[in-house]
C-alpha cells in the first residue's frame, strides 16, 4: 500500500475534511471567539434551557469527560451559568447567560458564512447529493461512534 492508496481512503478524506471544515470555522468565527463544539454547545444550550451535561453531551455527540472540560472554558468566559436542578440540587443544569446569548446571536452568520465557504467548492447541484449522502454516512454509522448522537434526548422536566 502506498501513501497514495491512503489519500483515496474514506477514513482520511473525512479526516482531512473535518481538519479543513474546522480551520474554516475558526477563521470565520474568529471574532466570536468559539471553537465548533462550543458553538454546539450553545445551540443546544438555547434550544433545551435547563439540560443537564449528559444529555447536552448526547445533543452534541461529545464524550461527557471532553464536554466537561468544554464547559469549564465556556463557564469561564461567562458563556453559561450551571445552578442547581430545582428537581435535584445535585444536579447542575444549564442555561446560556446574557453574554452567551449575545455571542451566539454574533456567531449565527459567521457560522453560516463558514457552511457556505467549505462548499463552494462544489458545484451547486453537487451540494445537495453531498450532503444527503453524508448525512447518510453519518446516520447510518451512527452507532459506531465512541458518543452517537441522541437527538432525541428528553428535555429536562424543570426547564423554563
């Protein structure tokens, strides 16, 4: 097997993807000073005020030990406010604090701008069967993930 056999290797173009589609995000994002999982993060955070880490960790398809640290930095930012679950005060829950909603509302376009930039080197017509076809990939491998995603992670009852 040669180097070139490895460059053609499904594994090492999603790698090299990943590595372009992350170095483009953090171009782009830049002035919202936010790597792609805690842009994720905050997305989830918005959309499920309340979560707890292990199900935000299931939103994201992140490992719960990783996410931690991610939460750590995104606290220290004062990106996100952990308090007491009223229904378990050892529980924490979180919620983004105003700074967090800000800098998500400033990162929205630039992370849609990001989309559009590692595409454009597709043809229109090919964006589409790209997408559908990795999004594929990526559902029907699933369950090979160290963390699959859990989109359907219930909702904390003591969200608000």
């Amino acid at each position: 097997m040669s180097m070139d056999d490895v460059y053609q290797m499904p594994g090492h173009l999603i790698r090299r993807a990943q590595q372009i589609a992350v170095s483009i995000f953090l171009e782009e994002c830049g002035p919202a000073d936010l790597t792609p999982v805690q842009y994720a993060a905050l997305v989830a955070i918005q959309g499920n005020p309340g979560i707890d880490a292990t199900r935000l960790s299931a939103l994201v398809a992140f490992d719960r030990s990783t996410l931690g640290n991610v939460l750590e930095r995104m606290e220290a930012k004062n990106l996100i406010e952990r308090i007491s679950s009223p229904a378990d005060k050892r529980v924490k829950v979180l919620r983004l604090s105003p700074e967090g909603e800000r800098v998500l509302a400033q990162a929205e376009p630039l992370v849609l701008r990001t989309q559009e930039r590692i595409l454009a080197p597709l043809a229109p017509e090919d964006r589409a069967a790209f997408m559908r076809m990795l999004a594929q990939l990526v559902e029907l491998n699933n369950d090979a993930s160290r963390v699959p995603l859990r989109t359907g992670a219930p909702r904390p009852p003591e969200a608000a």
